[in-house]
C-alpha cells in the first residue's frame, strides 16, 4: 500500500487508506440524486421514523467502503443473493484464475481514477475487526451502513429520541416479522373500530357511509371593529381537480359553503350550488399575518386578535372521503374519492368524540401532560405561545386526543416489549400527520406533516387525517406501520441500488443483515471515556443552528416517554436535553464562540478514543471561508491533520465568487503526533503548488464542476497546513488557521489565472519532460504552447529543450529585450534568468535590480524557482550585497 508524505512518525508508519486518495463522487451523486427523492425504496429503514437532515446511506455507504477497507487480508466479498458463495479472491472466473482482487482495487485507487474500489459498492463486502463508533448519530445512518460491512458499532447521542430511533434500526435485523404482524393484528382487533368510526362520512353517491381521509378546519376570529366573524382563509382552494377533472380546481363558496369546480381559482368564477360570483384566491388573511374583514374591511394582526379574545374558534367546513362500497362496485375513481362540504352529521361525530373524550379520565394517562418549554424554535422562530398554545396536548383537537389515546393504550398492552417498541415507533411518526400543525397542499392533493419547515408553524387551516387510515392517503398509522415492517424486512436482507451507464439496477438481497454487533448510548459525547478503541469514527456532527434538534424532538418525545419512562434513563425528564447540545442558540444565549469551543472538545473526545492509526471522517456544512478557518483549527488544535475534502452534493456548480456558496463535504481526518516548524514563505509555494496539481489533475482525468474541484483543492492544502499546524511563521507572528485558510482561499481563487510563467515552473518540475508535457500543462490556462514557444521556453529545433536560464536561445531572447527596450517589456521570468545568468557569468546585477524596483512578485516567483530548481540563486540575487555586488 501507499504510503503518506510527511516526517511524522505516525504518518509514515500508517497505511494511506482509500479514501485519502480519491473519492468517487461522480458515482455517489450519481445514486445520491434518485436515493433523496425515493429514501423508501433505496434505503427503507431510513423511513421508519423521521429524524432531521439525514445524510443519504449512499454517502455513509461509500464513505465506510472507501474508510474500512485497507488491509485485503481482512476483506471478504460475496455475491448479493448467493449466500455463502465468497469472492475472496473478486474476479475469479469458473476456472478459478484470477485477473483482479481486492489488493489491486484497493492499490488502484487514486484522485484522478478512484473507482476500481467502486467495484466493489454494490457487492456484500465484509471486514475483520474493525470498531466504529459515531458520537453524534443522530438518526443511525453512519452505524447502519458500518454495520453491513461486519464492523462493530457504537454510537452516541444526546437526544433520547435519536437514541431510541437508531436502537431500533439496529436491532430491525434481529426483530421477527411474523410477530410484529401478530401484534399489528392485535391491535387492529382492539382499537381499529372504535378509530374509524368517528372517520365517517354519508357517500354522495348512494345511501351508505364513505370513510373520511382528511378534514378540513379553519380558524375563526372576531373582527375587533365590528364583531363579524372572520373565517381565516388565505384562499378558497380546497383542492386540484382529480382524474377527468384534473384541469379544473376545488374551492369553496363563501356563500354557501359547498365544494364546488371551477376552472381557474385565480379568476372570477361562480358556485354551481348557489350561483355565487367570487374570486377564489381571494381569501381573508393577508402577508404580514394579518386578517382582512370583508365585512367592515378592518385589517388586524391575527396574533394579537388571538390573544385578545383568549383564543380562537375552529370550524369544519369539508372534507376528502373514499368509500369502499363505490370501489368494490367499480364505480369511476371520481366516484369513489372526491371532496364534499362537511354536513350537520360530520360536526355531530366530532362532537360524539368530544364528549367520549371528557368522559374518559383514564385515557389521560396516555396523552402527554408536559408544557411546551420555551425556547429558539417555540419563542423566537415561529413563537407558539402567540397563537394560544401552552401544552403538548395543545396541539391536538380532542377527537386527535381520544383516538390517539386508544391506539397508545393498545400498543401498551403488547407484551413483548421488542414488538411493542416498533408499533410505538410507528405510532410517533404519524404524530407527523396527526395534530393541528398540519396543512393540506392543494396543488398536489395530500396533506403536509409537521415538520415541513422543520418549525412549529401553525396553519390558519389546519387538516384532520383518519389515523387509522383508509386505502389512501398519507400518515395514518397503518401507513406508518407498513413503513416500519418495510424496514425491518430490509434490515434482515438489504439490497443495494447503483448506477450501472446511467440505468438504475438493484442487487439481490445481502445475506449480512443490518445490526449485528452494536451498542448506542443516551448522553453527552463528550463524556465518553474511550481511549486508543476506535478503528475509525465516522460521523456528522452538528452544524451552528441548522436546526435545534433537541426543541423539535420534543414533540415525539413527550409521547414516546409515555411507554419508555422507567425502562429506559434517557426518558425520565420533562423534556430532552438543552444546554448539552452543541449547537448555537439564541434563547439559551450559547454563541457561535460556545459553538466552536464545544465542537473543539468534541473533537478531542473523538481524537482520545481513536487508535493512534484511527481515521475521523465526517460530513459537514459549510458556507463560508470562516468556517473552514474554524473547522480547520479546531481539528489542528486538538492533533488532526486533515487528509482529504470532498463535495458530496450533487448541485455544485460554482466555487467562490464573492458570495457565500453552501457545501455539504467530507472531511478526513488523521492522528499526528507532531507539527513541524515552517514559514509562510515556504508554505505558500507547497501550497501554491498543490493547488494547481491537484486541478490539473483533476481538470484532466475527471468530469468535476468547479465547485467539485475547489473543496478537493482545498482539501489538498489543508493538508500541506496540517503538518504545520501552530509553527507557521510571517514575520516573526505564529499565524492562525483561520489566517492560513484566507490565505489559501486566496491561493485558489487566483489559481485559476494560469499563465505562461505558472506552466514553466510545471515543465521545470516534471520529469523527463517532452511536448506531451507542454500540451497537457497548458489545457485550462491563460497559456498556450504557441506563447511559450514564441519566448524561447521552449524550442524543439534540436530535440525537445526547456528554455532554462542557461539555455542559449533563451538567453539570446531575452538579451535581445534588454537591449531593445531598456526592460520596460520583460516578464519577471525574463528578469530571474537573466540576472541568473549575469551571476552565473560573474556580471553586476545590481543595477539592474534596482532599476527594475523588485517587487513582491518579483520575489514570489523567484522563490517558486529557488524551491523547484533547488537552487536559491535566484532569491539571493535580489536581496543579498555579497552576491549582487559584483
């Protein structure tokens, strides 16, 4: 195997791994693309609860193969679908020769040509020993992709219900089907009719009852001029038209309040029930939050009226039905499902749960009994406590309540408690679509969950679903359900999805279920105890305040305590923990400096518990230069050096142009044991240097945006600072990294104005150099062959030759200069090599130095040629009396 660069002990010892050297994200956005639209299909168990801002298990997965793999001793490959039927040796054909193996893939792998190892991507690849651990798992991804490789896992969080919803992803591929079905089924059996039938509604299309899928409220407030009652529509849009009338809208009449088809809701259109004229986009409640009265034209902040009149009132005006009877009877799909104004008889059976629900004091037991706490995302963000709601429970009418509380009760009653743990799961996802937060997308016929602005964000209509469910719709709990049995069936034999020349294929299943040997902890990584343990730490850890984790899991929280309290630590509070969380927050006053201290302390935790040979390799937002800068020292600080950067989002298609640009990349990360002294000088040119080889590189083997190309460039330069983290000098001052990735943002941007003399210094620095040479170096600068042909840097009149200070036509070009022009027309090329010469020759120099009034970069590129020829001539001729005397 490779080896590193570097002086370090640590990093000569250690082997390079693959994904130091390359990284194939053209094949992960690929997949990465079609995964983020359709999760359900490629990675089913990442759907059985929501969690926030999930990496995709495309990345996790090619980041643990590009990661775990490095010794192919300890690697073995199976078939997907043929059991037992290994491919140690990857490529044996029926003779059993081989022409491939794992030792060459992994050998082969490189920044301009990553994918030999791509190979092995879709196939069932196990490593030996190997521990993993992801102190911020969040919702399980990194441990789930490790775990199919065979390696153990650990994982690590603070918020309970990130720990309880990883736990039972790993345990999904130990859980056994037929008995989560049996307690499915039991629950059905005791809960399913007393659900569904105050979901009930009389079919318009015959003398029997339809199921209801959704309904439709809205809020009510008094005008505060005059008294009117002011229903809270921003428009009159129920829904768009379906099957035969897909060109036409639903909305409905301010006059008579029925459900009516017109062919533009943004037009002057008339109800075919009463004849009313009206235009349906023209609602009540106008930008800003406030209502309009359309009786008194009184414009009011709605959240003021609220709590002025100590609430607000909520009407059904309609609802989404399906019935059986007209399906089963093949009546037309526009028959079978439709909209309709709500009757007397829909407001009585919501009326009938109210009572239900006041008479039944023992199902309290099973609601949450928390107040929302305040906080970032309750107070500030979007505040709840404006729009009247005070309690958990708040965010549910009382038919929710009641029937909520059956299904939990019911599920409570399941004895085994593994089985019992995922229809709870099921049941606290569909909290998404069951509570008065939600809304229904008009344009697109179904209803939004909670977090769809990842807020609490109350809607002034807000949509009641069927939580058992009918046969469509979205959210019930059977749904969610069948979403939880859909991964544990996958956990047991995962497939893999790919792209093989632009067409999608899926693998037949895995015989390595998702699991095995795991363990998760509730509780603050930074009190993990771990020394020299860890093979690797993969992770994504938390970002600034993208979004507060622990404020929006309360939700689920409160009623996941309800069953989990007293069988697990992590569920005994009033809420999940707050002032732990590495994250800034305004309502906490933890600041963005809070959030670099801790993420450094984290990063510590992480370096203590890695092996001295240990890789670190996370995911990780960023969107400005001050946030690398942060990044960069916080690892530096603590004794990484960071290896490699890559982009992993699909639409980068610029790098840094003045504004800030948003990455999602990986990071990796070393151990090193020391840092050596450097100046700044010196650095620069490594830098310098790097930058533009890793581009060429890049530019020339691979198909990259300029975006892909700047993180990896980056990457490569943080490299080059990593090895002298805290020693890097400039004028006598220790410079920071945070000053150091200013720098080399600088560096980079810059980079991209090659020009005649960057290619030369190139051609001096490549070996054996010929016209190919020229060619290439060229492609994607400011340079051509013809400019460099036509100052004599290089001729091809007697063979290939560099037209190097000692080069005769070269000197007799720039001789030729000097006398012409008096200098006015020479580059500082041209000005290096010839006072190069002049010393070679024993001449003065001098005046000429001071006539052409050196300046920085005139001394800039004489150190570039100093440090790639070795010879350091050509800085001492401008600045030394001794030399320049003569």
């Amino acid at each position: 195997m490779a080896e590193q660069s570097g002086s370090s002990t640590s990093r000569h010892d250690r082997t390079e791994l693959p994904i130091e050297r390359g990284f194939p994200i053209e094949r992960v956005n690929e997949i990465a693309e079609k995964e983020g639209r359709a999760k359900m299909y490629y990675r089913p168990i990442y759907t059985m609860h929501k969690w926030w801002a999930r990496r995709l298990g495309c990345v996790f997965r090619a980041v643990s193969l590009y990661t775990l793999l490095d010794d192919p001793e300890a690697v073995s490959v199976y078939e997907p679908g043929h059991e037992g039927s290994t491919l140690a040796s990857y490529g044996d054909d029926a003779d059993g020769e081989s022409d491939l193996d794992v030792a060459s893939l992994l050998e082969r792998v490189d920044m301009s040509d990553p994918e030999s190892l791509w190979e092995l991507y879709p196939k069932d690849v196990r490593v030996e020993d190997k521990k993993i651990l992801d102190p911020f798992m969040g919702g399980g991804t990194s441990l789930v992709e490790a775990s199919r490789f065979g390696a153990e896992v650990v994982g690590n969080d603070l918020n309970p219900v990130a720990w309880f919803v990883t736990k039972k992803e790993l345990e999904a591929g130990q859980t056994d089907v037929e008995e989560l079905e049996e307690a499915f089924e039991q629950v059905k059996e005791d809960v399913a009719d007393e659900i569904t039938q105050y979901y009930k509604t009389p079919c318009p299309n015959g003398d029997h009852e339809a199921d209801v899928m959704y309904n439709f409220w809205v809020k009510e407030l008094d005008c505060v001029s005059c008294g009117h009652t002011v229903p809270l529509f921003k428009d009159y849009r129920v829904a768009a038209g379906r099957y035969e009338n897909d060109d036409k809208y639903n909305v409905l009449c301010p006059g008579c309040g029925s459900v009516t088809l017109v062919d533009d809701w943004q037009s002057e259109s008339v109800c075919n029930d009463c004849g009313h004229g009206f235009i349906p986009k023209e609602g009540n409640v106008s930008r800003g939050g406030k209502y309009n009265c359309p009786d008194c034209g009184q414009k009011y902040a709605i959240t003021d009226a609220i709590q002025e009149q100590d609430g607000y009132d909520l009407r059904l005006y309609a609802l989404e039905y399906y019935c059986e009877v007209c399906d089963e009877a093949n009546e037309d799909r526009s028959i079978q499902k439709g909209y309709k104004k709500a009757e007397a008889v829909d407001i009585g059976l919501f009326e009938d749960a109210q009572q239900e629900w006041k008479d039944s004091p023992e199902l309290r037991d099973f609601v949450p009994d928390e107040e929302i706490p305040p906080g970032h995302m309750t107070s500030e963000r979007n505040p709840v406590f404006d729009h009247g709601f005070e309690k958990w429970v708040d965010f549910f009418n009382d038919r929710q309540l009641l029937v909520l509380s059956k299904l939990l009760r019911s599920i409570s009653q399941v004895e085994d408690r593994n089985v019992r743990e995922y229809l709870l799961l099921a049941f606290s996802d569909s909290l998404n679509f069951n509570n008065s937060h939600t809304g229904y997308q008009a344009a697109m016929n179904k209803i939004q969950h909670l977090f769809k602005t990842n807020s609490f964000d109350p809607p002034q209509t807000p949509c009641e679903s069927n939580l058992w469910g009918t046969k469509y719709g979205m959210g019930s709990f059977t749904k969610t359900f069948e979403l939880v049995k859909r991964g544990v069936n996958y956990a047991h034999a995962p497939t893999e999805r790919y792209v093989d020349n632009g067409e999608s294929k899926e693998t037949e299943p895995f015989s390595q279920p998702i699991g095995g040997d795991f363990t998760v902890n509730q509780g603050d990584m930074r009190q993990i105890k771990a020394t020299d343990e860890y093979d690797a730490v993969i992770t994504d850890p938390p970002y600034y305040d993208n979004i507060m984790y622990s404020e929006v899991a309360d939700f689920y929280y409160v009623w996941q305590k309800i069953l989990l309290e007293g069988s697990y630590d992590g569920f005994s509070e009033e809420k999940t923990p707050r002032a732990e969380s590495i994250v800034t927050n305004p309502y906490l006053e933890k600041t963005a400096e809070d959030f670099e201290s801790e993420l450094q302390q984290s990063f510590s935790v992480i370096h203590r518990a890695l092996k001295n040979e240990g890789t670190l390799a996370f995911t990780y937002h960023h969107s400005d230069s001050e946030s690398w800068g942060e990044l960069l020292e916080s690892l530096c600080d603590v004794g990484f050096e960071v290896t490699a950067t890559y982009p992993i989002t699909a639409d980068l298609h610029k790098f840094i142009s003045g504004e800030a640009v948003s990455f999602d990349i990986v990071v990796v990360a070393r151990p090193i044991d020391d840092t050596e002294p450097a100046s700044w000088k010196s650095l620069r040119r490594d830098i310098y240097r790097t930058a533009r080889r890793t581009r060429q590189q890049l530019e020339e083997n691979r198909d990259l945006s300029r975006g892909d190309i700047g993180v990896m460039e980056m990457g490569a330069c943080f490299r080059e600072y990593s090895k002298h983290h805290g020693k890097v000098q400039r004028d006598g001052e220790i410079m920071s990294a945070k000053d150091v990735v200013q720098e080399i943002y600088g560096i980079i941007q810059e980079a991209s104005d090659i020009g005649v003399e960057d290619v030369f210094i190139d051609l001096l620095d490549t070996s054996n150099v010929s016209y190919d040479d020229v060619n290439k170096l060229c492609r994607g600068t400011n340079a051509t062959p013809e400019d460099l042909k036509g100052t004599r840097l290089y001729n091809q009149d007697d063979g290939f030759e560099l037209g190097t200070w000692d080069n005769e036509k070269r000197q007799a070009y720039i001789q030729e200069r000097v006398n012409g022009d008096g200098g006015d027309h020479l580059s500082n090329l041209d000005k290096l090599q010839f006072l190069r010469y002049r010393y070679e020759k024993g001449q003065a120099v001098q005046n000429y130095v001071e006539k052409w009034d050196v300046d920085d970069d005139l001394r800039e590129l004489a150190g570039r040629l100093a440090d790639v020829t070795g010879d350091d001539t050509y800085t001492r001729v401008l600045g030394d009396r001794d030399i320049t005397s003569y």
